[in-house]
C-alpha cells in the first residue's frame, strides 16, 4: 500500500467535517412553509430537537417560517453561516452553492435528489466543482440529512425523537437511514451521528472515519454500503482508525444477484465480495450479516470495553439456553474456559446440588437474583475469565427487573472489570428487564445466539488490537 | 429403513395422547392450597385459562381449594378421569401412579423432577412399567407441563395467557418451555399445543408427531431437542409426518462442545451433528438456527400456503433494503424471477420514472399505499410468480397501519393465490402495522432476512413434498 495520508490531510478532513456535523450556524436553503415538504420538515426538526447554534431559513417567496425571520437568499444572512442544508430542485442547486460559495458557508449538505441517480452525472460533477472551488465541502446529493447528537443537530426529514448516544451510524442508502431512526428509537440504541452520504459525489465513509475517530463522542461507528467509490482511500482510514474505534460494516450485495442490484440502486460496483470481505479482515473492520447483527455488536461496543483475555464463562438458568449458547459459541469462535476446581467450589454455593459448574455454569431454574448476583461477582473477580455471557430464562421465581439490577450491582460494585452480554429469554415483563440493563451499559438481548454474537464481535476486534499491537513492536517492523 | 409403523399402531398412539392432551377429565394429584408452589400455580392455570372438561385437585391434607372440593386419593374422585397431572415429590410418584392404573386414569403428565436427570434412572423405570402395566402412557417426569388449544388446557406452571393458535411447540427443555411462552405471547404467536416432554421417559417426540400430523388445530410441528433415545423411531414419523405438515427443528448440541453439554443437561446423547443433519433433511424436517427463525418459519406455515412455483419476486419501497433482501434470498436459495417485458410494463404503472422494475422491483421512496396495492395485486395475479417478499422501510409518506390494510386487501381480494412474507423496517408505528397483517394472517418481520428466511422454509417444504409426490408417481417405485 502507498503511503498514509499525512496527518495535515487528516486535520484538514476532520475540520471540513466539523462544519458539517458541528455548525454554529445553518441556513436551510429551500426552506418551505408547508407541512409535510422536506424543506419544511427538515427545519422544524432542527428547531424542534433542540439545536444549540442559529438556524436561517432562506425561501424568496416566504418572510416568516415557525416563526423566523426568512431570507431571500443566504447572502441576505446578517451572520456567519457554517452550514448551509440545500432542499430545492437540482436544476437550481448550483447556483444556490455558488452563492453559498460567495457567503462563505463552509459546508453544503444537498438533500436534493436528481443527480446521478437518474443519470444526470454531469450537473453532480458540477455542484461538486462549485463546491470546491469555494473550499467547501459537499455531502450528498441525494440525503435525508445529518444528525449529531453533542449540539443536538437532526437536520434530516426522519423521526425526531433521535436518542442520543455513542454509535455513529453512516449510511449509503436513505431510505434506511430514516427507517433505521425509527428503529433505534423503538430499540432504545442511542446515535451520536447519522450521515446519509447518498451519491458520495464529494465526502465518503472514509472522510467521516477520520472524523468519527477523533469525535470524543462516539465509541463505535456503523457503516451501511452497497460499495465504495475509491477503495484505497477508505481502506486506508479503515487500517488507521480501526485501531482506535470499532468500525462495523454492513455491506449489502455480497451476492451475485445481490450486486446487480446494487448497481442498480446506488451505481455502486459492488465489486468482488471475496476482495471486500479480504480487505475488512486485514484492515480490521467487523463485518455484520445484517441490521439485526449490526446494532447488536454496535450496542455492546457502545456499552462496555472489550475483553482483555480469552475465555468466556456462560452463566445460565435453562439447560437448554445453555446448550445453545455453547453451540452459538463454538460457532463465533468463542473459546469457553474450563473451569478449574477451586473456581468450581466457589459456583457450587450459587445453586443446588443438581446444577453444574461445567461451563456452561447451570445455576438450575431454581436460581434467585440473589444467585445470579452472586454468580457474577464471583466470575467478574476471577482472573481467568475474560467474558461473561448471562442468560435467564424467565420462571416464576425470579423476577426479570429484580434480576436486572442485581446484576448491574453485581457488574458495577465488581469495577466493571470485564465485557458481560446477557439474554433474557421470555415475555414483557424480560423486555422490561433488558431495558434497565440495556439503559444501565449492560448489553441485553432476546436470544442467547445475539448474546454470543456480540461478545465475539468484542473479542474480534480485541483480537485485532492485540495482534496489530504485537506487529508493531516485534523486532521486524 | 424396516417397514412403517403399522396404520394400527399409529391409531393407537394416537389415542393415548388423546387422552394426554385432550382429557375431558383431569386430576392434579398434589394441588396445593399454597400460591407461587406448583401444585398450586398448575390448578389456578387450568381452572383461570377456561379449561373445558373437569378438574379434580387431589391432596390427602386439603379439604376445598381454589373453591373447589379436594380429594384424599385418585380413587376418591366420583368420576372417571382421562389424565392425571402429578406434582409430588418424586419418591411418592409410583405409588400415585399405582392408584391412577387402580382407578382407570388413560394418561399420566408427571411433573415432579428427581429421576433421570439426577441419576435415579431404576425409579424412572418403575414408574413407566407401572404406567405400562395399566395400560397408561406417560409424559415426562421433569416436565412443565401440556398447554392444548381446542379444549383451553393449560396444565404448566408457566404464563397463563398463552394465544391460542396453530403451532405445537414440542419442548425437551421445561425452561425454554415456560420462557418461550411469554415471548410467543409479546409477539402475537398462537400455539395449539405446548408439550413438555423432560425426561422422555415414555411418551416422546416421535409419538406426538403421529398425534400432530391429524391434529385439525395444528398446521406446524416446531421442536425444540436435545437428543433423541430412539433415532429409528423419530425418523420414522417425521418421514411420514412432514409429508402432511412441516416440521420445524431446533436442534441444540451442533457444536462438539453443544454435545458435552447437553449431555449433562438432559443425559441426551447427541450424536454427530452430520448424521442429524443427513437424516433431517432426507426426512424433509426444516432445521432452524436458533428460537428466532424457528417461530419466524412457524408463523409463516401457520398463516399461510406453501408456494405452487418457482420465482420469487421482492417488491420495495428502498433500494438497500431491496439489496439486503437479494444478498438473503440468494444465500437461502430462492429464485429471483427475471420479469418479462409485458410484466416489468405493468408494474412501471406504479412507480415514478426512476423507479426500477428489475427484481427486486423498487417503487421508490414515493410509494403510497395505494402503489403497494397496486403491485401486489399485478404480483398475485401474474401466473409466473411464486411468491412475494414486500419490503416496507418507513417513510413519512405512507403510515405503516394503513399500508397493512392496503396488503391486505391485495392479498385477500385476489384470493390469496401464493405466499406473501412482509418486512417493514422502522419504530413504534411499523410494528403496529406488522401486528395488523400478522392478525390478518400475513406473517410480517422487522428485517429483510426474516422475511425471506420465513419464505425459504415455505420453498424448501413445497420442493421436498413435490420431489416425494414426483419419486411415488415415477415408474421406478
């Protein structure tokens, strides 16, 4: 590979994107009075969330949107403008850039569809050189719009309600991005950033990587894409900032027929899977199968550290739970820890003589809070064990919420020493339960497979560090 | 393979899990006047969830409870009784037994726990030759319980608000058991029957697919085992039972490490997964991965018909979720049918320009729910499509709820002539509009994967009956 891009290249990126997520300022260029027009809907959710900064509707034919002040155009603005959100048709799109050119907006974020998408590839290049030659940036064409949480941004025409938190979550395709909103909302998965790159005519996942590396705000950075436009250059952020971040990408058209579609959604060449899926192990991303997959390892990354040794212990109340947790187990690469005896006698005081403290540890479906409590402590202080899986299933002994803050005591009186998921298997009243952890740091999921699935995701990328580590400072290199 | 199972003994079988599972009398010998004890919970299940026939608690210390006369001894009731349901402590098991044979009980449900599973493999034998010798079949012990639709019996100790419907969920593991049957009931599944089966120490898995396969209540057979003790006899009844209505497996104990484990969980002996895995699918059993996609495929057979043809057409209103979709289905082995001219022609009538009439067909963001009634009612008519895969990703044009009733009367009013799975990707308002089409018999999920998982298990079924129908009907046999 060539050389890395310099670190005055990746200042420079992280302070383009700092405009566009991070504005003081925003003009809404094709702001509309009308209910329900993007234009208008994108505004009020940047009034309604909650922005910190200023925002300046500019329509020529409106004075008065929810009740600001509108200007004709954003040269007419008696402000600074850092940002500038541009909702109007393409065929006006340029000249609104050149006059953003002009006021010197640093940034321009075009929702506007009718660029590439249906062909018209020449009027993209052009907004794109427009762009440039005023030094801006240009996200898009073809968005729902940007969120970020630190100032409280959604400039987007999704759902409102946005919960704050530390994924950041960019995404190739639109649609999915406002129906992913609702979806987090739903799962209580909270979002330090949502970027919809549409037709990456200028900015791309890997200018955001250099961004989302720094951003003291996220823990993890998701990406969904159907291909990237200049392998090199996102591989390489890849290489560099999967060292410090977790990046998880679902790339969607892995298959044949899958391809062709992609390169009929976005023009993406989707490329030869076997070469992306090469390229992601080497550069260290975490691959998910799907949406599910994604946001559970992307909930657990935002959660908790990753493991600092190998050997994970399933702690159980179902049998049956426990079998299936040791197969999804095997299956991810997860290497259970054969429990040594004087680690046995202490388990053996958490249950009745008929469980088991062969890992799976069978705390029988006599188990109380109390004996998960104590089962977690007592597997959170030992020093062999550098994971910890947790599963319930629900009895009429113990009660799911009880449960719940009796191993967050558990988790947290201990120092959070390593990685714990948990499962709860069961009704409302486990979905009740799995909140408090979840709203605790304490990832917890429906299914012991999920449970499994986001601890390997941590020893995955744990892994990666350590041998990336070792690497860099044995005598070769 | 030896000789079937004679029509005459799968008569009889039959009628002894009659008697198991649809009593018109029952005992519960060890109800219990105490609430949260088991004797207790499994009297107050059947009398609270509307039980049809008659209960008779029994308990030599309690005169009335729950409002009901108790009796000292089977022997005692003034009635016949069908099926006694035994909650004692194990070492008096065999003598109640003794008595249910004395008094003319058909079926034995034996709760208690204490035999196999903890070593007491002689007493486990002595209360099935006791059984035996009275001409009584037996389920469990180390059970939780049977749950049977059509006469409101619900025996466990597990929740009481179990939705009635047209899956049997057989179950090795009682944990799994109580568990699953809240999360069936937060996910709107309905169960016709729930078979704790425990120790398999007589009644198993093989005799209640014989029931199952006449069962008008029933129209899926979901498994979840360990291990099977009689290999032979299993595969036997599946052979002939998944010719009449699926059957979907979850079969824990895959991995090496699975194995061990289960064998100390239930003493199954879980054989090489190989061979599972051979006779499974030489005996059409659908193996499911995990809890998830077994109820997925299981609501899919419960709601609707097996595909008659090839060629599978996804309908979307996102272009990524349309990719995710293809990467699934081509990966589940389904067909994308490639759409005629005079076909792709109809379909552009419900879209706008840029819209894409390839499969998958992608009526953009700017589809209404007029435009998806429209497509699916061109998709159900069109002879050379089997089946349909729509994709809904939220978008503040097109409300979820009304989008299910505009499905469903596509659906419905065209004579529901092929399958239909449905996915909407989105938060709360989504997953109200999934609940719609899911009453409506119109099995819906939260991701692209699941919907074409569920329409997988529906090809996979039909291919495997029309490859058997195809082997009786050729020359050769």
């Amino acid at each position: 590979m060539d050389a890395e891009p310099s670190k005055n290249h990746i200042r420079n990126v992280v302070k383009q994107i700092s405009f566009l997520l991070s504005p003081r300022t925003i003009a809404v260029i094709g702001a509309s009075r009308t209910p329900g027009k993007i234009g208008h809907e994108i505004l009020r959710n940047i009034v309604e969330y909650g922005f910190k900064g200023k925002v300046y509707p500019v329509n020529p034919n409106a004075d008065e949107i929810l009740g600001m002040k509108c200007y004709k155009s954003v040269l007419d603005i008696p402000d600074e403008v850092d940002m500038a959100v541009v909702v109007i048709p393409a065929q006006f799109v340029k000249e609104a850039i050149e006059q953003c050119g002009k006021k010197g907006v640093k940034a321009v974020a075009v929702i506007s569809s009718g660029f590439g998408e249906v062909g018209k590839v020449k009027e993209e290049k052009e907004i794109v050189e427009t762009a440039h030659k005023y030094g801006m940036r240009l996200l898009g064409p073809n968005i729902v719009g940007v969120y970020y949480a630190p100032i409280m941004l959604n400039a987007t025409f999704g759902p409102r309600d946005v919960r704050v938190g530390n994924i950041a979550f960019i995404t190739q395709s639109g649609a999915l991005a406002i129906a992913l909103m609702g979806w987090t909302i739903l799962h209580d998965i909270g979002l330090s950033a949502i970027v919809s790159l549409g037709n990456k005519a200028d900015i791309d996942d890997g200018d955001l990587l250099y961004f989302f590396e720094q951003d003291r705000n996220t823990r993890v950075i998701l990406i969904y894409m159907e291909g990237v436009k200049d392998g090199r250059k996102f591989f390489k952020a890849c290489k560099r900032v999967s060292l410090e971040k977790p990046i998880i990408v679902l790339k969607a058209g892995r298959s044949e027929r899958g391809a062709i579609a992609a390169s009929s959604h976005t023009g993406s060449l989707a490329g030869s899977d076997i070469i992306y899926d090469a390229a992601f192990k080497q550069t260290g991303v975490l691959r998910a199968k799907d949406i599910q997959e994604a946001f559970d390892w992307a909930r657990a990354f935002a959660s908790i550290d990753p493991p600092k040794r190998e050997g994970v212990v399933i702690i159980t109340n179902g049998g049956g739970a426990g079998v299936m947790a040791t197969d999804a187990c095997e299956e991810n690469g997860l290497k259970l820890l054969e429990i040594p005896e004087d680690l046995a006698r202490k388990f053996r005081e958490c249950m009745p003589p008929f469980g088991s403290t062969k890992n799976p540890i069978d705390l029988t479906g006599q188990a109380t809070d109390e004996k998960y409590e104590e089962a977690i402590r007592i597997a959170m202080m030992d020093e062999r064990i550098g994971g910890i899986i947790a599963i319930y299933c629900h009895t009429a002994i113990t009660d799911p919420v009880k449960l719940s803050h009796a191993i967050t005591r558990a988790v947290y009186e201990t120092g959070r020493l390593k990685p714990i998921t948990v499962c709860y298997i069961g009704g409302e009243r486990c979905y009740k339960g799995m909140k408090v952890l979840n709203e605790a740091n304490i990832p917890a999921y429906p299914t012991p497979e999920q449970a499994v699935s986001a601890m390997a995701a941590l020893y995955k990328w744990a892994r990666f560090i350590k041998k990336e580590k070792a690497a860099k400072t044995s005598p070769k290199s």
